[in-house]
C-alpha cells in the first residue's frame, strides 16, 4: 500500500521529477567529463605542455566537487519539499515514521544512483562526439585520451552516492523533527526574509575584499606560482556568496523605494526578484563561478587556436618545401588551398649548395621582414643583392639545404654548367595548416620516406605547426572541450532552479490574473525577474575572467586580443539558454485564459 502511494505521488508530480532528474543527469555528466581529464594524468603530462597542469586540474576538481555539493544538496532540499506533504500524508494514514525514512532514504539514493549511471553514459557519449568534432576542427592531435574511463566513472558514482546517502540521512534528521501537520501545510508556510543591514554591510565589505584578494593573486601567478591557484579558488568563491547575499540584496531594496518601482508590475517584480535573489545566493555563485569556468576556458582555447597559427607565421616565410616533386606529390599539391607557390633550381656539390640567382630575381623569394624570434609574421621580398645578405643566415633558406654547409650564387650559364647532384625546389604557403593539415602530413611522409630527413630538417611552417600543436594542442583542446562542457553544467543549473519553483509561482500569477493584470504585463515582469537571474551572475563572471585571463600572460601573446568577440559569443548562447528558461517558465505560471475585469 505505501510502495502504490508513493508511485501515485511521482506520478503527480512526475513533471518535477523529470526537471529534477534532467538537472542530476547532466551535472554527473559534466563531472565525469571534467574526471575523466582531471585524474587522467597520462592524459595530462603528454597534452598539457606545462609541469604543473596536474595540480591546476587538481584545484578545477575541487572547484567542481564544491559545486557539486552545491547542486546535490539543493536537489535533495528540493525532493524533501516536494515530498513532505505526501510523507504527512502517508503518516496520517497510518504508516510509521520509520517506514517512511528508510522510504526516504532509498528514494533519495536510489534517484542519486539512477541519474549517476545515466550521467556517466550522458557523459561518455558527449565526450566521444565532442572530442571528435573538436579533433576535427582544430586539428590538433591528443595523446592518451579516451571518453570511457575507468576511474572517472568510479570516482563520478561514489562521489554522487556519498553526497546522495549523507543527503539522505540530514533529510531523515530533519523529517523525524517535523510535526505531521507541519508536513501536511508545509507548501503553505510562507518564506520570511530577514533584513539585516549591520551584517549586509560587513558581508559587502568582506566580499569585495575577497574578490580583490582573489584577483590580485591571478595577477601575481608569476611570483606567487602554484600558490595563486587555491588562494583565488577559495577567495573568489567566499567574495561572490557574499556580495549576492549583501549587495544585490540591498540595491534591489533601495530600488523598491523609488518613484521608478511605482509604475506598472514593478514593485511585484522588484519583489520577486529580491526573493529570489535571497534565496538563490548559493545557486546564484554556482552560475556566476561556472560561468568564469566556462567563459574563461573557452577564451583559453580561442587564445591558442588563435596563436598557434601566428607563432606558425612568425617562424617561416612558407609552409612546406618539396624536393624533386612526383608525379603522387603534385597531385596532393593541387590539393591544398595554395596562398603562393614559387619554384628554384638547386645543385649540391660536396658541402656547398649552389643556386641559379636569376630564379630569384625573377621570382624573389620570400622572407621575414623581421628575423626577431618574437614577430608579426610578416612576409617581405627583397632585392637580389639584399636577399643574397639575407640568404646565408636566413633559417628559411638554409632549410632548402640542411646538409650543406656554405651557400653559393651563380650567374645563369655557370649554374647550368655546373656538375653536380641538381634538384627541382618547390616553396609553398597555404592559407591555413589547419585546413590543409592532412595533404601536407602526406606530402611530409612522401619526403621523408624519399630523402630519409629528420622530420624537423624538411623545413617551413607546417613542422613549427605540429611541435606547437603538440606544445599547446592539448591546452587547446581542453580549453573547449571544458568551456562546452560547463556551459551546459551552468545552464542546468540556473534552469532547473527555476523551472523546478514553478508550481509555487503558479499560486502568484494566478493572483494577478484575478486581479486584472494582463497577460502581456506578466509576460514583461517574467521576462525582467528571470532575465536578472540570468544576467546578475554573468556580469560577475565576465569581471572573474577579465582578471582572471591574467594567469595565462606566461602562455599567451595577449590572452585578451579575442577576448570581446569571445565574449560575444559565449553570451550569445547563454542568452539563448535564458530565452528557453524563460518560455518555459512562462508557459508553466502564466494563466492560460485572462479573466475579464
């Protein structure tokens, strides 16, 4: 009888179930995302490309189990809400109060468990498509990775289980305190929010002085090393739930007191948000940090997708070098997406490497303007007898000959009498490596296999291409691979909060309704009290990673060169996360009829 009652009570309210469901699946899955890269320390040491990415992956999960606790312990708040009147009722009907713990209990590590395994499939299953469609547009080539890991999954179970079963018995606790009438009129109960102003004052100050702490040491990664990391860790976390609970708060109040909230839904909406934003605080750091987390990693990612390629062009005039081009090595030439492509004649003779000048004044070749090992990249002609200055120390050109040691220039007649081991030299530069990457691996190997040259000895851009895509590749990689994956962890989040209180807004916009507001008035007031939701954590994230981008100068040019397009867009896909919150939630609270007046 009560295993029939408590399915008739899911069944109900099986809509909550699911948002709650949907909510637990998609947080276990970012986590064994985030674990399976975390504790993967093969993975780490051969794509990082720095000596302390383990400990630095090693503070992200503590973050993330931070978060975790966050979420778990509001969905478990939230289940014991949505089951305390079926527990009062089940209790007034006869059952014991011990029965209905251990039914509890089960219920809640049961559902922990089911979103768990569902979450680590969620999760394999969007790492092997991510992973894949990343590999492909970056190009970039990863070592020890793999979507199904062992330990991940071990380590993303138990610790949702452990949180679950602890979960599980504070709501037990908390349940055999609570008087059966109070179970049965808990939904009545309103919420009191107390307004302290001395304690919002302190907790203002307080948070503001963290969050500076916590940005001073980003900055300071170079003095401070390893140590910046937990200080900015736990300093940003504390200033954030502090400034949501002071500050917004208290704006929001003066706000209220103004001729600006007299005007239509405002005071409502004020209200509404100040109520929220109350009892949010927690949920509300969770998105503004996930947020930072998200932003901050796909700016990295931009950043070395952005200097892979510049620091390509800063080292060679051309792409590739072909030696004695095959009839199989032009067919792959055609293929590539050709910028420039100029050709010179070469003969060896002992030690010395010998070549006709009027190929070169009739095709000059080119060259860095600036040989700096720092530079822009740019690609200059020079004249014939600048170039022949230039030749003999430009590692461009001494490339074509990486086993001669001097360099001559003939005229015309004596190039062609002279004896000697002669080639065909074919120079290219393509638009972009990455796009070209796979024909010039072929046009490499091809060289390789004919001339027997260190990989590193052919020359041209596309051998800096691949030791930088081993250097920075991974961070890359890790860069968007994270930024998608809590993307969607913060959109999760934010998303079920509200969704999962529809049912007690219901009883609000229905009062309104009775009232004679219209529905397009409720429509602006939803719009403006969820879309705050939305942007209040976003500002503060934006600020976390202007900062915070501070810690990668070591690694990168300029970290904030794309910052603002990155920006752009990442908010881009959060509005249009806020835009499907805020449609949902509008079809769940606004009456579907207006009453007439």
């Amino acid at each position: 009888m009560l295993l029939k009652l408590a399915i008739t009570g899911i069944k109900q309210r099986f809509r909550d179930y699911v948002v709650l469901l949907m909510g637990l699946i998609i947080s276990s899955g970012i986590f064994y995302i985030f674990a399976s890269l975390a504790i993967n320390t093969d993975f780490i040491k051969a794509n990082s490309g720095i000596s302390i990415a383990a400990q630095v992956f090693m503070f992200g999960m503590v973050l993330l189990l931070i978060i975790t606790m966050v979420y778990v312990s509001y969905a478990n708040t939230f289940l014991l809400s949505m089951r305390q009147h079926d527990y009062g009722l089940f209790m007034m009907l006869g059952a014991k109060k011990q029965n209905i713990g251990v039914l509890m209990v089960l219920e809640t590590i049961l559902l922990g468990g089911v979103a768990s395994i569902i979450g680590i499939i969620l999760g394999i299953g969007v790492s092997s498509v991510l992973s894949q469609f990343l590999f492909n547009q970056l190009g970039v080539t990863i070592h020890h990775f793999s979507p199904i890991y062992g330990p991940a999954m071990i380590d993303t179970l138990t610790v949702y289980v452990v949180l679950f079963a602890l979960a599980a018995v504070l709501n037990l606790s908390k349940l055999m305190r609570t008087p059966v009438l109070k179970l049965l009129h808990v939904e009545d109960e309103a919420t009191n929010v107390r307004v302290r102003p001395v304690l919002q004052a302190l907790a203002a100050v307080l948070g503001i002085a963290c969050l500076a702490i916590g940005y001073y040491a980003m900055a300071q990664i170079m003095t401070l090393q390893l140590t910046a990391i937990p200080i900015a860790l736990v300093t940003i976390t504390l200033g954030t739930y502090l400034l949501f609970s002071a500050i917004i708060g208290g704006v929001l109040t003066a706000i209220r007191k103004s001729r600006f909230a007299a005007k239509r839904l405002r005071t409502f909406t004020l209200a509404q948000i100040n109520f929220r934003v109350r009892g949010y605080t927690r949920i509300l750091t969770v998105v503004s940090l996930l947020f930072a987390m998200a932003l901050g990693a796909i700016s990295v990612g931009a950043g070395f997708q952005r200097q892979i390629p510049t620091m390509v062009a800063s080292i060679s005039s051309y792409t590739i070098s072909i030696k004695d081009e095959t009839p199989n090595e032009a067919k792959l030439a055609k293929q590539l997406h050709v910028k420039w492509q100029k050709s010179y004649q070469q003969t060896i003779q002992g030690d010395t490497a010998y070549y006709n000048e009027a190929a070169f004044a009739k095709q000059p070749f080119p060259m860095l303007a600036n040989p700096a090992a720092k530079n822009d990249g740019r690609v200059k002609q020079f004249s014939l007898p600048e170039f022949k200055k230039k030749a003999i120390i430009s590692s461009d050109f001494l490339a074509l000959s990486p086993t001669s040691n001097h360099i001559r220039f003939l005229n015309n007649s004596d190039f062609n009498n002279l004896k000697g081991q002669k080639h065909q030299l074919t120079i290219i530069r393509v638009h972009s490596n990455v796009q070209d990457r796979k024909v010039l691996e072929k046009i490499t190997a091809s060289q390789q296999r004919r001339f027997h040259e260190p990989f590193f000895n052919l020359g041209g851009g596309y051998s800096g291409f691949v030791l930088f895509n081993n250097l920075f590749g991974g961070l890359e990689f890790m860069g968007f691979f994270l930024g998608i994956a809590f993307l969607a962890m913060l959109a999760s989040c934010l998303m079920f909060k509200i969704l999962s209180g529809a049912n007690k807004d219901v009883v609000r916009y229905n009062m309104l309704n009775r009232i004679g507001v219209s529905q397009r008035l409720m429509k602006q007031a939803i719009w403006q009290e969820v879309g705050t939701l939305f942007i209040i954590p976003g500002v503060l994230g934006i600020i976390d990673v202007l900062f915070g981008l501070q810690m990668f100068k070591p690694l990168l040019y300029n970290p904030y060169e794309i910052v603002g397009w990155t920006i752009l867009g990442f908010c881009m896909l959060y509005g249009l996360y806020a835009w499907l919150t805020i449609s949902l939630y509008r079809r769940l609270v606004v009456p579907p009829m207006q009453l007439s007046k």
